[in-house]
C-alpha cells in the first residue's frame, strides 16, 4: 500500500528517504502531512523546543479536582469543570472513547 518516498528537507536542503513504514504510522496516527524535515533536523528541532538549558523545559499542567459522571470516583483533570458536561476519570474516558469509535 505504502511505498518509499524521497522529501526534501525544507531546513537543510537535503534528500531523505520517507520509508513505507513511517508513512503506516502517520496513517495510524491520523497525521494527513508528511514530514518536512529529515530526521537529523527533526532531531535538531525538537532539541531546541527543549530549552536551551538542555533539560525538559514544559511546565507541569495546573489539575483540578472533579467525580466522574461514570464511575462517581474522585478523579483530577487537567481543566476547571464548568459543571454543564460530564467528566470523566481516565479510565472511564478511555472506554468512552472507544465506544464511540
């Protein structure tokens, strides 16, 4: 189904090969864009995200306390519930998910 393909990095300039493989996986992944950098400036990329002080640089997210509307466990969410839709625990939410698949 899928076959090799030959991208131009638009940072370097450089051919690289998008290999079947990796292009099964954006396909499972739902990612519709093919990558635009070879790996080596992927690599660069991502480690200047990081920070320049070279540890992992992202903020821990603020959590808030909630029961879930399907269990009625104590669960926290990364949201402020506003009380006008369920929420749910992470389990809960994982089979909601699936269901609705």
């Amino acid at each position: 189904m899928f076959e090799d393909k030959t991208l131009i990095c638009k940072d370097c300039g450089q051919e690289f090969v998008f290999s079947a493989n990796e292009q099964e996986f954006y396909a499972e992944k739902g990612f519709t864009n093919e990558p635009g950098r070879c790996p080596s400036c992927r690599a660069a990329r991502k480690q200047q995200t990081r920070g320049n002080s070279g540890g992992y640089s992202r903020q821990q997210r603020e959590m808030f306390p909630a029961i879930c509307a399907e269990c009625g466990k104590e669960t926290m969410v990364p949201f402020q519930p506003s009380g006008d839709k369920p929420v749910y625990c992470r389990d809960c939410f994982q089979s909601q998910r699936r269901n609705n698949w």
